[in-house]
C-alpha cells in the first residue's frame, strides 16, 4: 500500500470505513479516557512550529504489515503469522492475549478488546458484516488490509487458475477515501502501487527500525512558489 | 551482638538447639500471639483470592492497563516476586557450594522464601492474560489442531524457566527438609503428628547409606541450582531485552536482572530473620556475624545495581537514538520522575549506609534499608516497564497508565500470601536447619 | 540548541509545570473516579455471558441452524455481494453512494463512482449511515402526545385536518423543513399550495447557508450556487472555508484539488492560499495559511477586491496581502477564490467580483440556477414562522425532518400556542417531545425519494431494506395531507421524473438520472460595492461552528461519529470551547479547565480546549451535542451552545471553577520544533532536494534523504 | 520408641506412587486421545430435524445431484439449502397428504422458512468456502461422508483443524476427477489418474494452502 499525504485532507472518511467493514467496535467515552479506543487506522497529527501559527501534517497510521515483523517474533503462541502473500495475520482465535506485540510495534497500530466491546455494543447481530470475524474479550485485533476483500479475489482469481489482478483488490479506506489517498495492489502483478512506490517522494516511517513495512507514505510537499507550480 | 560474633553464640550445643526448634514445630503455640499474626494475612489472601476472581469475570480491563502501556502491575508484580525468590536460592544453593558456615542457620528460611515468592510469582503470567483459561496453548502438547507454541518468543522462555524454577526449588526445599523432618517424627508428642512427619520423611532413618546418597544429592542439586536460578532470572530480564520497544532492547538487562535479584534476595532475608530472631528466641543460632555478612552483601549488590542504572544511562546517551533519548528524559524529568528517583535512592543511596558496622548491626536501620530497598525494585520494575512503554516512537501514540483499585488490591494480595506461606512454615516445619546446624556445633559437654 | 517546544503547557518551564502537567492529562485519575456507570452494569452481565461460554476454541458438537429462504431468489444465481446505487444526503444535497449487500441486508456504504459529486469517494458522515439505519433507538410507533396509537388513528386525525384546512384555504397551516433539493417534495408541496393557498412552507437549517444565498443575491439579483471546477485551478484562496469538508460537492471538490498537490503525478502542481480565524480542512491543505479574525476579514477582504479588482494598493495591510494579490493578477483565468458560509453576505458578494474580475467564469467555475428547492432565507422563515406562533396565527404544523426545538432558541416556547403540530423524524428528537404528534420516519435506505447533486444532477433514493419498524416516508405524509387516497412513494418519484421503463431502471442502477445538470447561467454581475459589517466590540469574538461530524446534532445518537477523533483536536465524545493560544495563556486555562462564555445575556459553562493556529481575540464553540431527547448513544453528551446563537450582545468570557474530563485520543504535547521524523515533507523539487528536516541529529538516517534527493526527475 | 508404621505401610507407599504414576501417564494419554475421539466429535450422530429428511431415498434411491437443492455450491461460499419451493415441486404431487411432510406444506402456506438444524458444523471462526474447494477437485463426500446411504444425515468427518490440515499439507491424494465430484459412491481405482495429474489439471499446489489466512479472518 502507498499513502500520498499529499491528497490526505484528514476528513476520517477512511477511519469511519474501516470501522464499518470490519466489524470495529465502540468503547464509550469512558473507555476512550482510559486510553482503549479501538480504532484500526488513525489519522496522526502533527504541528509543527509556533502555537500561534503552526503548520499542520496528517498522516494516516494503520499497520504496516512489515516484512520482518517486531510482533510476530514475541507472540508465544504464533497469534499472528505472516502469510505468503507478505500480510501480516492476525488469527483471532489462536490469541490468548498476553499483549507483548502490542508492546514490540514501533507504530503502535494494535489494539486490546480489554472488555467484551463488541458483545456489549448495542447494535444488533445483523449489522455487522459477516465476513469478518467479531472478536471476543481478550484478544488482540489490528489492520488486516481487509483481509475479507482480498480472500474473495483470491478465491475467484484461483477458481478461474488466474493471478489476482494487481488492482482487484481495493481496502474500505481507499474505497471510502474521497481523494485517493490510498493506493493498494497485488504488487506481484506490478500496476498503480509499484508506480508510487517508485516516486521519489515516498518513504518509510521509522525506517532506522528496519522493519520493512509494505506501507510506504509519499512525502507533503508544500508549493510555496519556488518549485515547477505556476 | 559484635559482627565477629561465632556463627552460634558460645554455650550452644546440639541438643539444646534440637529441642528449641523442634519444640517450636511441635508445641502448638509458635509465639505467644502467633493466632492473631496470621489474621491480617489470611485476611490479604482472601483479597487476591477475590480479585483473580472478579479479574476472570470481568476481564483485563478492571486493571490499569491501556493502549500504548499494555503492561502494567501483572509483570511489574512477577518480575519483583520472581527477584525475591531467586534471592533465597542464591543463599540455599551457592553459598553452600562455598561451603560458607553462616548460611546453615538462615538456610531454611531462605529456601521457604523462594518457595513462596515463586507461588506469587508463577500466579501473575497466567492472570495477565486475555483469556487466561487458554494458558495451557503455551505448553507444547501434540493438540488437534496441529499448532505448537512460537518458540521464538521470551514469553514461551519464560513459561519454561518458571516451570523448572517452580519445580526444582520444592524438590531442593523438600530434600533440604527430610532430616529434619525425621527428627520432628521421633519427638513428635502425639500420634497425629508421629503419622504426619513420619510419611513427610518418607522413612529416613539417618542410616550412613542414606546420609551418604544424601549428601551426594544435595550436593548435586545446589551445583544445579546456582546456575539454575541465574539462567531463570536472565530469562526474565530477557523479557524485555527480547523487545525492540524504547528502552527495553539492551543486551544489559539479563545480568542486571540478576543484580536484582541479589539485592531484594538478601533484602527480604534481613526483612524476615530479624523479627523471626526476636520472636522464637533463636538469637543464639543467627548472631551479629549473620547480620554483618547479609548487610554486606547487601551493600555489594546495591553497588552492583548502582552500576547497572549507570550502564542503562550511559548505553542511552552513548546510542544516540533520538526516541531512546527522548523516553530518557521523561523518565528522569517527566511525569513518572518521583518513580525514578525513588529507585536510585532506596536501591543505591541509602544502602551505601551499610558500609559501617554500626549501621549494620542496628536492627532497626538494617530493617528500614531493606524495605527500601523492597520499595526501591518494584519503583525499578515499574520506571522499566510503565515509563517505556508510555513514550514509544511514534509521539502520536505517547500515553499515561495509572493503576486501578484492582492493580492494588491483587498486589497486596499476593504480599499477604506470602506472609501467610512464611507463618505456616514456620508453624509447621523447623525453622532452622537443625542437621546442618549440628555439623557447626560442638556436641554437650557431659 | 534551540529551545524544542515540547508542549503549550512546557514553554515557560516553571517549577510548577509537574503538578500542571498532570493537570494537562487529568482523564486518567478522573477515569479511574468515575462511578460504575450504565456501561459498568452491561459490562458484567455481557461478562457473564463470556465467561458462561468458556470454550473458546471448537468442541466438535454442531450447533447453530441453517434457514432458507421460502422462495427462491428471483435473479440471478444468488452469490453473495450486492451493489444498489442510492444517495446519501446532508444538508439537502446529495452525494451518491452504493450500498453493499451481504446476504440480503445492507453492510456497507461505498462511493458511487458514477455520481459528480461523489466520484467513488464519501464522507465520514456518508459511511456512518449504516449505523443510523441499524440504531435501535429509532422511533419504532406512532406517539400522540405521549402515548402509542395506532396507525388509523392518524389516518383519521389527518382526514380532520384536511378538513380544517380547507376550510381556512389553508390559512393556518404551515409545513416547516430543512433545506431540500428534492423535485418531488417540491412538487408535492407546489401541489398543497394549490389546494391550500395560504398554506406557506417554511425552510431552517441550523448549519445556515443564508450568508451565500444573500451574497449571491447581492451579487447577482438572484441566488444562482457554485460549481467549482478545481481541476482547472492553478491557485485557490479559501477564507474561512468549507470547501472540503461541508460545502455542497465538497467530495468533488477534494478530489480535483488533492488530483493537482503530488508533484510526481501532475505535471502543474497547484498553489492554494488559505485566511481564517480558526483551523478548517482547507487551511491544513494550503501552502500558505494566514490567520484573521473577523474583525481583520472585514478589512482585509474589501481592500482584497478593491486592489484586484480596482488596482489600488491599501496601506495598513499584513505583509502577506501584497503577494497574495500580486500572484492572484498573475494567474488570470486559473484562480479561483472561495468563501466559507460563515462570512457575511457582503463578504460572498465581493468574492464573486473578484472571480469575476479574475476571469475565472467558465474556467475555474460555473454559476447555475439554485439547486435548492424555492430558496428562501431560513433565519427570516423560522422568525417568520415564530411570530405567527406567538400570534396564534398557526393551527396545524407540519415539520419534517428538522429539530427546531432543540436548534431554534425560542421555538419550544412558541410551539405551545399550535393547536396540532406534527413531527417526522426517523429518531426520538426535542421536537418530537414537545408536538402533539411524533411519527416515525423511514429510514433514507427504506424508502424512494430523490434529491439533486451539488450540479443539479437528480439523484434517486432507492430502498435498501425493507422497514425494520413501521414508518412513513414524508411524501406519504404530505400526499395524505393533499387527499385521502394513501400513495405509494415510488409512484411519486416516478412521476415528478416521468421516465420510462428502461431510462428508470437505468436511473436506478446508476444512481441518477442522465443528463439532469444544470446548465450554467450567464447571469451578469451587478456593479454593487456592499460594506462588510464591523462584528461587535469586544476582547473576544465567538464563532459558532458545527461539529465536523454531527453537524448540527443530527447525528448525536451515531456512536461511530460520536467516537470519531475530530480532525484537529482528536477529541471524542465531547464539545468543549476552542480557544487560542494567546487568550489560553491571558485565562492562564489548560485543557479540560471550565469556562464561562456569554453573548449577550446568554452564558454556557464548558470545558476549555486549546487550538493552536486559531486567531488571537477568537474561540469556537461547537454545535451538535449536549441533546436532552436523543437515545442512549447521544444522551446527555457534551454542552448545548445552540442558546449562544441567539444572543446578540457582547461576548464575554471568564474562567469558571472546577475541571471537566475530555476523552482525545492523543495523549501527548502536539507540537514539534520538527515533526520530520514522522512526516517527511519538504518544497516542491525545483529546488533539486527535499528538504530534509533540519535541526535534529537523525544521523542513521543520512543515506535515505540523501538517496530522496538524488533521485529527483531532472525538474 | 514403637514402630510408627506397620510393614503393610511399605507396600502401600509403592502402590500409592505407582497409582500416582500411572494416573499422570493416563491422563496425559487421555488429554491427547480424547479430543481426537469419534464420540466427543460428534461423528455418526443423526441430528433430530423437523423434517426427517432422506438423503438415502434421495439421492440413491431418485438419483437427484446434490446441486438440485444446494444451489450455490459452485458459485458461493455456502452450498446453500433447498428453498421451501424446491421441496414442493414434487411434494405438491406426490406424498401430498403424508403427515411427515406437514412442516413442509405449512412453510409454503404461511410463508416461514424451514428450519434445518446444522450437521456439519465449523466453528464461526473459521470461513469455509465450497466454491474453491469444488473448483479444485474436492469431491462432497471427503467431508460429508457416503451421503447415500444416510437415512438421517449424520455428521462423518472429525473435522478437527488437523483434519483440514492434512489435506492442505498434501491435497494430491484427496483430488478425484471433475465428473466424480458429486458421486458419493466415487472410490479411487486403476485407471484414475495418479494425484499428480490431478493436482496438475486443477492448478493446486501453487499457492501456499497451509497460511492462517487462508480460514481464518
């Protein structure tokens, strides 16, 4: 996945989506003060300069699915595992909760169902999407690049003994996202995500931790006059 | 009381000593108000007891624990209990190996110390879990599902060093305690307490063969144990030097682990002789030289501490890495600083009092440095684990942690049990090891 | 090294910092306090039930049914994801959206490609749709005053009422609505107007868009609306605007912007300028973002179109104002500039002849004829409507889909004095409390209805489901109130559109109707020079904004809005007052600290939160929360500002004793001397290298910025 | 000082140890057996339906295809189950008064479906799709067993994790050609392509089938 931040105009359109698809639960306010939010992708902000004026970046933070994985190598009993398909998984029913991966992941993108959230909330069986697992108390859950989406393109690429097209799948937050933020793909079969990882602008956050994550941002640039605009 | 005291006051003999402390077995009163001793912490027990329950009822979230700080009093609590039961080993196992006389008088209670700090101990992997009715999928048993364990991972390590630890102390505890319980069988007054000692002693009658095999297996078994336990709490330190969080990750953490251990090891065996000397009147068999040599051996361990806080300073600033030095100073300048200086004080400071004698054999001043420095390891394993995990690299994931009510209560649960554990011993085994006492006394003169 | 800014709270370092510090992150002790509230008690039956199922893993005993359908499906062999178009509408604009289908019932809100004003793309609020259509706090029955009825029973009390009506040709009979934009309400209510003739029908928005209406009258005699074409845009200039995140089309608008900001994939990358007194979605996507106050807009803003328009440089101007004006003339035919619906009429005015003195007409944007349904100024309508109230002029009121009770300071009061009032809202509002009638609504996902794009592209609403609980749709009310027979709203869209059956059902499976845009006027620009009023006297101006995702309170009883971190503050659950730095360090306040803001004779007490980069005499109150009638989610959530938009005195505001506890999701000092660690960002790659983020020492990082810089195209 | 023990105290000690041994080996075994166990799988247990239905009358006895009432077995991810109309197209002629078809007939009268209790059941954690496996060879009966000479249906594989397992690790050997997919009766004979060639016609084997994300999501 690619992350342009220079389209990126903070509307939560993507966060919202994310919650709709994968059955996310609401924790209450109070919960939220406790610091146990459970939202899978957030959209950091940071200022920069003086209070009084200062200059304002978003970054969408969600998991970046590393290649060598800080959290996969702590879990005791291989809850999250990372596939062929470079994803990092994370198998709900296999967690017993001990927390250290959460603990080992530089972007702190995992969160802890520290209660029964989705079980308490008060909206009825039927609105959730079946396709994705509604998970219980004490188990760990995070971004899994839709994993239901990419499942069914895998499994009618593989009926049909065809390669998954590059751009067939497409996650909630780049579905939902209004100005294209997101870019996703099969990068085996090359396509739009290769073309942006190949732009000079893009770049890995917390990249001194050598983690490799498959999600690469584009950096902001600013057109303050002197460049190639007008 | 002089620190170069003998290791027993002049005038004990043997069967002086074996009356003593096996009438303090027998007798049914231990001390003169034992009854209402045991009160408050059977009391602290029924409140862990409590809180494990209502923790499985209502789930990990009763704690304080949040997002970006998702441990909290659980490893805190294990790895503080598991420093203070790897302290009595060393005392039972290596110093035997040194074959140091001191250690044969406080050898018991050390061993029950280890015993009871790992049952605190053991209990909290299991309790900090999210669904701690699946503790059983660490364990690497053939299932239906074709799964094993990850055994890349410290926390499976760590299932396993508990595990040997947990077993081998009882086995040691147990070995160490045949004799006397032979010996408790032939005094004991009535038939219920001859039945109980005599299957405890699992018929050992003294015969040469059996003091020979015994020997050699005692022998074997603290040859094992001394690295035993240093491999154990390295696994513990490893815990954290396994992770790549701010702060955790340097190769320095197992040894400095071990320093821990030494240090609250030797402080809860001060904190338990001295009012166990007073109350049963074993003044005569645990002497000045014994407070001298433990406060000692405080001291050097604080200096071993002390270099370990300056090493953890001097790796981080050394690195360079710009979130480590960030995290850095907010444990020293932050919101959890008073945490900070609390450990340098009570672990290094104020131990280096113990270096003059006079201070060493104060009872009292002795007795408040040792719960200092008690107080001093849990602020350390909470500025390691807490202070950590609240700034990690992203600054957009910084948080706060406070303990709740429930993070407390089981805390103070745990303490009760351990007091609990340490006042049965002493109500129903000897108190010192008498077989080993006799080789250092002379026989009575008739 | 310079002093790095940790936090607004660190910069003056006193001793006393560690006790404010705390004081700066309060939730936590405060959490820890709170009492076993209403989640406490659902937290430990549903507990029970978890622990009551202890398996958690597969005990080999099947259990679970399966249950097929009577009927097979008609179409097509039934293989699980289904897409129908339909359209989410906010503010009585549409953006089109397609709802996924699994197994029979919607799950998902997605973008509908085809759509102008969606292009695939949707709002927050768009998503959360699914929530409101699935809330179990939607009214389920018919209340007469209190009480449930039965459906006949309102047939027989409307068949009265048409009676009444008639007889009075309408006299007492007022329909009040929000804005609407849909052809088929307006035709129906053009159809009563002619049963009734006196009837009048009156139009509030709370979030009002007046402000553009009269400007555009102003401008040009009649209230012709924008159609932006920021592709062709090489510069924009925003003021206080909300170009991105409410206005009409807003989703449109982002897409072309954002498609012209990466350098690397457009060859002219677009320059945008952003003045506004507190930060909005369009200041953070600017280049250059300067901050005024009302009070400097409404001296900037005039001598702004005096100098592009006229030519004559003012004096005492912000040093920016030059250049600004400088690159506007430069960029003839390629600027456009934009007006937020908070600034005054005259302010709109001014900005449509700098456009057009700009040149921008038919390159950068269009006018077209009003979207809007019969535009009418809603502050005049609802006064209107509230005085015949109080002069008991009004017998039977009708309002549908509107809550001016809770958003109408005044309206309460007034509503006594109607003999039959009706409300038709999908949830439990202020409104419905206080008529004597409160009907369900249906659900915008279960029923036909239709609605007009930001373009004028007509959109069709096609029912996702059928109704969960029995409600009526507001075309069904308003063709019962017209005659007895009970009309299916299908039929009425279908004939306001009079399409056949192929061009319906193609509607349907795009999700609009071809060719429905309206075409740009070529209304002409009326030579008018309006005086920007002065805003009150006084240390502190108050701006009144609508929350960026309840806007005015509609969506209290959304949980997923209610828990969404706003865009600047990351705050959930909560509307405090946002003040500026400088009036932060004058109150000496810290976030969570109450505080008092009066206007006028009216005073609110609310927690302060401190937004940096908002103008020095400004704060912000937010509209949407602090519902009294709203369900369980929305209940008792925030403060109510709605009293402060009556007031018209002086605005005061004084530090209030006590603290309150406010749930953000970021816990730490906002601001960096530097944030390029986490946000690479730089100046466009004329000048051959990203700049790499000064100061801090990230000497492990050396050969990744130097390997950015060296592989930029030869610019 | 008397003998506390009698001799008999002796031989008590042993058994005692050795009981205790012999109980820690037994319930080792047992931990380990016992999951695997037809029994506590719940193999070969009829469920009670409202309808007994007959997949022996059926499908031996008529000869009807499995997809006549599960539709959607090679198109969705559930095989679906036979609308109430599909039972009626013939039980509106024939057996049309039998009182085991009530049920049936009051469905279609008053239009509510039909309730079918689960037989072979996976937990909801786990996302099986019969499309694929249908597409890649897998014939019905290697999971629901020789339907045809089911009177009742009952359940015939463990379906533990480790049954699916195996066949993911290696499914050559469980392929069988595309015409015996739906004949339960179908059994590997000499002149059936050798799994190499079967794995070879229907592509498998090329994507790595043992990852968690595979089932579970």
């Amino acid at each position: 996945m690619s992350i342009d931040l220079n389209a990126c105009i903070g509307c939560n359109a993507c966060v919202v989506a994310c919650m709709a698809e994968n059955n996310i639960p609401v924790v209450g306010k109070q919960q939220v003060m406790h610091e146990r939010e459970m939202h899978w992708l957030r959209i950091d902000r940071y200022y920069e300069g003086s209070p009084e004026a200062p200059d304002m970046l978003f970054q969408p933070m969600l998991c970046q699915h590393c290649e060598r994985a800080p959290c996969e190598i702590v879990c005791p009993v291989g809850a999250t595992v990372h596939d062929e398909e470079g994803l990092n998984v994370m198998v709900y029913n296999r967690c017993v909760g001990t927390r250290f991966c959460s603990n080992n992941c530089p972007y702190k993108v995992r969160r802890f169902n520290y209660f029964a959230f989705a079980a308490e909330e008060r909206r009825p069986a039927v609105a959730r999407n079946p396709e994705v697992t509604v998970r219980a108390r004490g188990v760990m859950e995070k971004c899994t690049f839709c994993l239901q989406r990419i499942a069914a393109a895998r499994i009618d690429a593989d009926a049909a003994n065809r390669p998954v097209g590059a751009e067939e799948v497409q996650t909630a937050c780049q579905a939902a996202c209004p100005t294209q933020v997101f870019t996703f793909g099969n990068m085996a079969e090359g396509g739009q995500v290769v073309e942006r990882k190949k732009s000079p602008l893009t770049y890995v956050v917390l990249d001194d931790q050598d983690t490799q994550p498959r999600v690469t941002y584009e950096a902001r640039i600013r057109n303050d006059g002197s460049g190639a605009g007008a | 009381m002089t620190p170069f005291d003998p290791v027993a006051l002049a005038g004990s003999n043997n069967p002086d000593m074996t009356d003593h402390v096996s009438g303090i077995a027998l007798r049914s009163k231990a001390f003169r108000w034992g009854w209402i001793a045991i009160v408050l912490p059977a009391a602290l027990t029924s409140v862990l007891i409590g809180s494990i329950l209502y923790l499985f009822y209502a789930g990990v979230g009763i704690w304080g624990i949040d997002w970006p700080v998702a441990w909290g009093f659980a490893i805190i609590n294990y790895v503080w209990w598991i420093a203070i039961a790897s302290g009595g080993t060393f005392i039972s196992a290596l110093f035997f190996l040194t074959r140091s006389e001191w250690r044969n008088s406080i050898n018991r209670i050390a061993e029950s110390m280890t015993l009871f700090g790992a049952a605190c101990a053991g209990i909290y992997p299991i309790l900090h879990l999210g669904r701690p009715w699946l503790f059983y999928w660490l364990f690497p048993y053939p299932n239906t599902m074709g799964l094993w364990p990850q055994f890349r991972s410290p926390l499976l390590w760590d299932f396993f060093a508990i595990l040997t630890y947990v077993i081998s102390s009882v086995v040691f505890w147990y070995l160490g305690l045949l004799p006397d319980l032979a010996t408790l069988r032939d005094r004991a007054p009535t038939r219920g307490k001859q039945v109980l000692y005599g299957v405890m002693a699992l018929g050992f009658r003294g015969t040469s063969t059996q003091w020979r095999h015994y020997h050699a297996l005692y022998g074997v078994l603290a040859a094992v144990m001394a690295p035993l336990v240093c491999s154990v709490h390295s696994i513990v330190g490893l815990d954290f030097a396994g992770a790549a969080t701010v702060g955790w990750h340097s190769t320095m953490y197992p040894p400095f682990f071990i320093f821990g251990a030494f240090l609250s090891g030797f402080a809860t065996v001060l904190l338990l002789i001295m009012p166990m000397r007073r109350l049963l009147r074993l003044e005569r068999y645990i002497t000045g030289r014994h407070l001298d040599v433990l406060g000692r051996l405080l001291l050097t361990s604080s200096l071993f501490v002390g270099y370990g806080y300056i090493m953890d300073a001097f790796n981080t600033y050394y690195g360079g890495e710009k979130a480590e030095i960030t995290m850095y100073q907010e444990r020293l300048f932050g919101y959890y600083a008073g945490i900070y200086w609390a450990t340098i004080l009570f672990n290094v400071l104020l131990p280096q009092l113990l270096w003059f004698a006079a201070v060493r054999l104060n009872q009292l001043v002795v007795a408040l440095i040792a719960i200092g420095v008690i107080i001093g390891m849990w602020c350390e394993r909470y500025t390691i684990v807490v202070v950590s995990l609240h700034r990690p690299r992203l600054p957009s994931a910084y948080g706060l942690y406070h303990g709740s009510i429930w993070d407390w209560l089981t805390l103070m649960g745990t303490v009760g049990f351990f007091v609990f554990g340490i006042l049965l011993i002493v109500r129903l085994i000897p108190v010192i090891s008498m077989f080993e006492m006799r080789e250092i006394l002379a026989p009575r003169r008739p | 090294m310079s002093r790095q800014w940790r936090g607004l709270d660190r910069l003056s370092r006193d001793p006393a910092f560690v006790a404010r510090a705390s004081a700066e992150f309060p939730q936590l002790a405060a959490a820890l306090a709170a009492p076993r509230d209403r989640r406490g008690v659902l937290k430990l039956m549903a507990a029970g039930l978890a622990l009551a199922g202890l398996g958690g893993c597969d005990d080999g005993a099947p259990g679970g049914v399966l249950i097929p359908p009577v009927l097979p499906p008609t179409d097509t062999v039934f293989s699980g994801n289904q897409m129908f178009a339909t359209a989410s509408v906010v503010g009585g604009y549409a953006n089109g959206i397609l709802v996924r289908h699994a197994n029979g019932r919607p799950i998902k809100v997605e973008g509908n490609p085809l759509h102008p004003a969606s292009l695939g793309g949707t709002s927050a609020i768009g998503q959360a749709e699914i929530l409101g259509f699935y809330d179990p706090d939607r009214s389920r029955g018919l209340i007469r005053k209190g009480e449930p009825q039965a459906w006949s029973s309102l047939l027989t009390a409307v068949a009265a009422q048409r009676e009444a009506i008639r007889q009075s040709h309408g006299q007492g009979f007022r329909v009040l609505t929000g804005s609407t934009t849909s052809p088929t309400l307006a035709r129906q209510i053009a159809a009563l107007k002619q049963v009734y003739p006196d009837m009048q029908w009156h139009r509030w928005e709370p979030v009002s868009r007046d402000a553009v209406r009269a400007g555009a009258l102003l401008a040009y005699g009649q209230p012709v609306e924008l159609v932006a074409k920021l592709g062709a845009v090489d510069l924009l200039l925003t003021i206080d605007s909300d170009l991105f995140d409410s206005a009409p089309g807003h989703l449109r608008f982002a897409r072309d912007f954002a498609a012209r900001r990466n350098p690397t994939r457009t060859d002219r990358m677009n320059r945008a300028y952003a003045i506004e007194p507190t930060p909005t979605l369009t200041g953070v996507a600017a280049d250059h973002r300067f901050i005024a106050g009302p009070r400097d807009l409404a001296r900037i803003v005039p001598a702004l179109a005096a100098a592009v328009t006229g030519g004559e440089q003012p004096a005492d101007m912000p040093a920016w104002f030059a250049p600004l004006v400088a690159d506007l003339k430069a960029t003839r035919g390629r600027s456009f500039i934009h007006a937020g619906p908070a600034q005054p009429a005259a302010v709109h005015a001014l900005v449509h002849a700098m456009n057009e003195a700009l040149g921008g007409r038919g390159q950068t944007y269009d006018l077209i004829a009003s979207v809007e349904a019969d535009p009418v100024d809603h502050a005049a309508s609802l006064r209107g409507l509230i005085d015949d109230m109080n002069g008991g002029r009004v017998t039977t009121l009708l309002i549908i889909d509107s809550n001016p009770v809770f958003t109408a300071p005044g309206f309460g009061e007034a509503l006594g004095r109607v003999a039959v009032s009706m409300t038709l809202t999908d949830g439990p509002t202020e409104t419905g409390a206080k008529t004597t009638w409160n009907l369900p609504a249906r659900h915008g996902f279960e029923d036909w209805s239709d609605a007009r794009a930001y373009d004028g592209t007509v959109t069709l609403l096609q029912p996702q489901a059928r109704p969960l609980y029995d409600g009526i749709s507001p075309h069904y009310l308003l063709a019962l109130f017209a005659g007895p027979e009970e009309v299916n709203s299908r039929d009425v869209v279908r004939q306001t559109h009079g399409l056949n059956e192929q061009q319906w059902h193609d509607a349907l499976a795009t999700g609009l109707v071809a060719g429905t845009r309206t075409a740009p006027s070529d209304v002409a620009l009326k030579p008018v020079q309006p005086a920007v009023p002065m805003p009150a006297a006084g240390d502190v101006t108050l701006l009144i904004r609508p929350d960026p995702h309840l806007l005015d309170g509609r969506y209290a009883n959304n949980a997923w809005l209610q828990e969404l971190p706003r865009p600047l503050t990351k705050l959930t659950w909560d509307n405090p007052l946002l003040v500026s730095p400088a009036i932060a360090e004058r109150l000496k306040l810290t976030n969570g600290d109450q505080v008092t803001v009066a206007n006028g004779g009216v005073g609110v007490t609310l927690p302060a939160w401190i937004m940096p980069g908002q103008a020095p005499d400004c704060v912000v109150a937010l509209l949407g929360f602090g519902r009294s009638d709203v369900g369980m989610v929305g209940q008792g959530v925030g403060f109510d500002v709605y009293p402060l938009t009556a007031g018209r005195g002086p605005v005061s505001l004084h530090k209030a004793d006590g603290r309150a506890v406010l749930a953000s999701t970021e816990h730490h000092d906002p601001l960096f001397e530097d944030a390029g660690d986490y946000v690479h960002h730089g100046t466009p790659p004329h000048s051959r290298q990203i700049r790499p983020s000064s100061a801090n020492q990230r000497s492990n990082r050396r050969n990744t910025t130097a390997s950015l810089a060296g592989r930029l195209p030869g610019a | 000082m008397p003998a506390i023990f009698s001799p008999e105290a002796n031989l008590t000690a042993k058994l005692g140890l050795i009981g205790l041994a012999g109980l820690l080996l037994g319930g080792m075994g047992w931990w380990w057996l016992w999951p695997r166990t037809e029994y506590v799988r719940h193999n070969h247990w009829f469920v009670e339906q409202k309808v007994p239905f007959s997949h022996q009358h059926h499908v031996s006895g008529l000869g009807i295809d499995c997809r006549f009432c599960h539709m959607t077995v090679e198109t969705a991810a559930t095989a679906g189950m036979p609308p109430t109309y599909t039972c009626m197209t013939c039980h509106s002629q024939i057996w049309t008064n039998a009182a085991m078809l009530a049920p049936v007939r009051e469905s279609l009268a008053n239009n509510t479906p039909l309730i079918w209790r689960r037989v072979t059941d996976l937990p909801d954690y786990v996302y099986f799709n019969h499309k694929i496996h249908i597409a890649k060879g897998v014939g019905c009966e290697s999971c629901h067993g020789t339907m045809q000479d089911m009177p009742l249906t009952q359940k015939a594989r463990t379906l533990t994790m480790g049954f699916c397992l195996d066949c993911h690790r290696d499914p050559a050997p469980n392929l069988r050609p595309p015409e015996a997919i739906y004949n339960t009766e179908w059994h590997r004979t000499a002149d059936t392509p050798s799994p190499a060639v079967l794995a070879q016609l229907y592509h498998v084997g090329d994507r790595k089938l043992t990852d968690c994300s595979i089932c579970h999501r």
